[in-house]
C-alpha cells in the first residue's frame, strides 16, 4: 500500500471497470466515433493497469510502456480521425452499418 492509502486491488478493479465498458462500446455502438472513443477507453484502462503495477512494485518498466502505449494512441487518434473524416465527405455518414456497402 502506498503513501495514498488506496490498494492496488482499487485501481485494478476500476481498470477493469473501464476496460469493459470500451469493450461493451466497441461491441454494440454503431456511430465511428462512439466506436472510436470506445478504443481510446481501453488504451486508458490498459495504461491505468500498467501505470498502478509499476507503482506497487516500484518498477520503471510500466510507465515506459504507457509511454509508448500513449504515443501509439496519439497516432491512433490522427489516422482514425482523418479516415473518419473522410469516409464522412464521401458517405454523408459515419454508420458502421452503412459503411459495408463501399459502393458510390
């Protein structure tokens, strides 16, 4: 237990937590973005987990890894936003159900 006095179990449990919910976001939201945002939530859930690890066994090698897990996201989020953007111009909808059907 740290200086804080909140156990590692805590921030494990709401890492889950969050985790779930993108998971359950990816599987039943149909807009991209929701879709989208649902991802990001994961990555959040996974650096919480790593980042409260590190802290307990008072390691470096998590905080490298959300490190890297940031800057992968970070460019998740450039590339995600511009194919969204422009299946948008293109489709006049970010649907995912609509987006099977890449016809004109």
């Amino acid at each position: 237990m740290g200086s804080s006095g909140v156990s590692i179990e805590l921030y494990v449990l709401l890492s889950a937590v969050l985790f779930v919910m993108g998971t359950m976001g990816v599987l039943l939201r149909r807009n991209a973005i929701l879709v989208f945002m649902s991802v990001e939530l994961m990555l959040n859930a996974a650096n919480l987990a790593l980042v409260a690890f590190a802290r307990q066994w008072a390691g470096g090698d998590g905080h490298l890894m959300v490190f890297f897990v940031m800057t992968v996201a970070a460019a998740e989020v450039a590339v995600g936003l511009a194919l969204i953007v422009a299946i948008f111009r293109t489709k006049k909808s970010i649907d995912i159900d609509n987006l099977h059907m890449f016809k004109e």
